[in-house]
C-alpha cells in the first residue's frame, strides 16, 4: 500500500509541557483492549490508580475517569502525563500514542495528517505551503470495498478543487468558485439535482455539542458575522487546503462532495471570525477542531446538515 503525508507531517513533535492547552483536558481517553490487559498487570499503587481509573462509559468504550476540570487523573501538575513517566511511551493507549496523527485508509492507497485540535499541529498545518504536493491524484488498482472508478473521478475532482482554491483572487471568490464546481461535479457524479440546503450556519453552530458551553454562544456569533477572508487569507487558504484533503475522499462513502465543501466553507467562515475575535488565527483553528470536529456526534450531525440531498 502507497502512503502518503503532507510535508508537515515529519516535522511534528509533541511539545508537552510547553503546550499552551492539553489533549488531557476535555476529552474521554478510550483505552485499547491490549493496553488495558497491560494495565492490569502493574503492580503497586500505580497500578491500582490505573485500574481505578478505568469504567466503562455510555458508548460501551473502557475510558479513564476525568478528574476536576475534566482532566485525565494522569495529567501531572507539571503538565506531563504520569503513565509515560511511570511506564514509558509505549505504554500509552492508542488514543494518546497517536494523537494528533490522522489515518485516511483507502485499502490500496493510504494519506496522513494531523489534527488541528493540537495547537502544535495546527500552528504547522496554518504555516506550511504545497504541503499535498504528493498526495494521490490517481490510482492504478482496482478495489473491492468500493468503486475504483468513482475513486479515480474524486481524485480529479479533488485535483482541480485545489486548483480553485489556490489561484490568484480573493479567497471569497474563490470559495464561490470551488462551491459552484463541485455542485456542478456533484450532478455529474449521481445524475441528482441538488435538493436541500443546509440551515443557517448560526443554527448549525447552536446545535452542536461543547466541552465548554461558554463556547456555543462564542460560535454562533462568528457563524452570523459577515466574513472577512483579508486579514488571516493565507492560513484560511491553507485550512481550506487541509479540509479538502482531510475529508473529500470520504466522499467515496456516500458520493456526496457537496457536504464535504459545504462543511470546509463553513468551518473556515466560521474559524476566520474567530480569529477575527481572538487575534490569533492558530488558536481559532485548534478550538473549533478541539469543539467540533473531535465530538463524534457533532461531526454526524454536520455531515447531515450539509447533506445536498
């Protein structure tokens, strides 16, 4: 299998203690089932706080039991995570080990990236040009779990949408640009008609699930304010880029390549007004990522209310 990674991919590392939030705070830890059989068999009282820690939430995963401020119990007050001081980096759960990396398995062709919901990551996805220079714009071989043609025709459609995207007009325009050719993309490809439109981008915004719930007020105002592409252009073309490549194959699914832009529209409307609020157009990235795209449900009921049929 071909694998391929955007050019920031190689140059991440986990900046830890200097990380100005934690992937230890706000999120549920699932435990994978060799992990947790490893846990079992520590000794001591870390391995009784390891056992401790452990249940079984309402989705049926294994999860660590968030302390105050919905920290994981191992985050230290050094900001450093005590299972790998205790343990040692192979010890972590997939969850922790992998995370910000992306997987986006195609059986005969594998792509990477990294979340933006670290803001390492998203500092590097927000300051890197050409970084998909080699990512697939063909494939040679058939496939069984879907099909290769439709593959093939998402590739090229893809292809000419980072064209769009990166040609030289304001990004308004060219978001306008990209929206209309993949409805025009999206006709050809099902012989559907596009028949529904999404609700507000405001009423998408309220309808999502928070961490903090101070923060759903914050994202429906930057949902309703006017956009403004100028000031933060050249990190909202690149989150377009990683949006693009981060999600439209996904398409192959349900052969609907209006959501995927619908969604990539939105979300830089929405994250170029948060960072019109903030100043800081890394730290706008990393919330919206760390609220939406990192919530199960709310990425379900986003791929719902940018459905085009």
């Amino acid at each position: 299998m071909k694998h391929v990674y955007p050019t920031y991919y190689q140059a991440f590392r986990c900046i830890a203690a200097d990380c100005p939030d934690s992937c230890c705070q706000g999120w549920d830890v699932v435990i994978d089932s060799d992990t947790e059989a490893f846990y079992n068999s520590v000794q001591g009282k870390f391995g009784e706080k390891l056992r401790g820690a452990i249940y079984t939430d309402q989705d049926g995963d294994r999860v660590f039991r968030l302390a105050e401020e919905k920290k994981c119990p191992f985050w230290g007050e050094d900001r450093l995570c005590d299972i790998y001081r205790e343990l040692d980096e192979e010890h972590l759960c997939l969850t922790c080990a992998q995370f910000p990396r992306l997987k986006m398995d195609y059986t005969v062709f594998c792509e990477h990236t990294l979340a933006l919901a670290c803001p390492e990551a998203a500092r590097l996805i927000l300051s890197t040009d050409r970084a998909y220079e080699d990512f697939a714009e063909d494939i040679e071989e058939d496939c069984e779990d879907y099909d290769a043609q439709v593959m093939r025709r998402l590739l090229k459609i893809r292809k000419k949408c980072a064209e769009l995207l990166t040609a030289d007009q304001p990004l308004k325009g060219r978001l306008e640009e990209l929206l209309s050719y993949v409805s025009q993309a999206q006709r050809e490809l099902t012989g559907f008609e596009i028949g529904y439109f999404p609700p507000s981008l405001r009423e998408i915004m309220e309808e999502c699930e928070y961490i903090d719930e101070g923060n759903r007020e914050l994202f429906a105002l930057a949902a309703e304010d006017q956009a403004n592409d100028t000031r933060f252009e050249k990190e909202l073309t690149r989150l377009a880029l990683y949006y693009l490549y981060r999600y439209f194959l996904g398409a192959i699914d349900g052969y609907d390549i209006v959501a995927v832009a619908r969604f990539l529209i939105g979300s830089v409307q929405v994250i170029g007004n948060l960072a019109e609020r903030c100043g800081d157009i890394v730290t706008a990235a990393q919330l919206y990522s760390k609220e939406i795209e990192q919530s199960y449900e709310n990425m379900e009921r986003m791929w719902e209310l940018f459905a085009s049929y």
